[in-house]
C-alpha cells in the first residue's frame, strides 16, 4: 500500500529499520493481528515504551518504558494486506490500541504516521504535528508524519447550590 506514496527503493530500504515489527511488542502483548481464514491480513499495535517505529533487528536489550504521567504511548507498526484495505481492519485494531493504552492509564498518544497511514489516524482524531524525514541506507529520506492525540478528557460535573 505504501508504493502510492514511497519509491520501490524507499519501501526495500524501510523494510526492517522502519517497516519492521518490534518484537517486544509482541512481548509486551500490545500487538493485535487479524486473519482470515488462518491468513494475517493484518497487525498492528502501541508500545509503553520508546522507541516510535521500526524492527527489532537492531535492539540488544529491550526499550525502556515510557513515563505514564509525562510521556506519550507510542501506535507502531500498522500494516494492512493490500487486498484487504479499506474494510475497516486498521480502524478495529486502532481501537483495541486506543482502549488498551487508555486502561493502561496514558492521556496522549503519538504516532510516526507514514503518508499513506496518515487518513487513517487522522480519522481517529490525530493531528499532524509535524513532517520530517527517516533516513534510509541508499536512498532518498522517507517521509513522515509526527500525529498526536490527546486521549482522556476530563469532565466537569456541576455543582448545583
């Protein structure tokens, strides 16, 4: 889905360092997949701690965890089977982040969004904050975009005297 967006060599020098997924997510169990008939059509998750995309090739030692009172949960490594864009598999996974980070306790979210992930988060009420580019070995810099969301609202109750 991201060759809309990205050159062949862009997409080839991303995988891994950037199109990768984070094992410790998977052992953190803040990482959802969705199949069809045995078949992942689809993964996705959020981290409590640093690191705000790419693989876990690269990593001795897992990431520290992020500050619930200071820091915001990252959303990682969305990818969608191109023949299974746009039926609303990203959307049911981001909620299942979003409801996990939230009972977790975070108040704000921030994503790494690439320029075809950016509809998606921007759906669910993510603001681009700002674009800057990821370096990758060869080629030009992938673009992408810094999105954040505050999550909890706080709620005014009345006093009525």
């Amino acid at each position: 889905m991201q060759r809309d967006a990205y050159s062949r060599e862009q997409i080839d020098a991303a995988l891994g360092p950037v199109f990768g997924v984070d094992v410790q997510l998977i052992e953190d169990g803040t990482y959802f997949v969705v199949e069809d008939k045995g078949k992942i059509v689809g993964c996705g998750g959020w981290s409590f701690r640093k690191s705000l995309f790419g693989g876990s090739e690269d990593k001795s030692v897992p990431d520290p965890k992020l500050d619930l009172k200071t820091d915001s949960a990252r959303v990682r490594a969305f990818f969608i089977d191109p023949d299974y864009a746009r039926q609303g598999i990203g959307s049911a996974i981001m909620k299942e982040c979003e409801d996990a980070l939230i009972a977790m306790g975070f108040a704000h979210v921030e994503i790494s969004a690439t320029l075809v992930g950016e509809p998606l988060y921007t759906k669910f009420g993510y603001e681009s904050v700002e674009h800057y580019e990821i370096p990758l070995e060869g080629v030009k810099p992938m673009e992408v975009i810094k999105m954040t969301k505050s999550i909890r609202t706080s709620k005014t109750i009345a006093w009525l005297a």
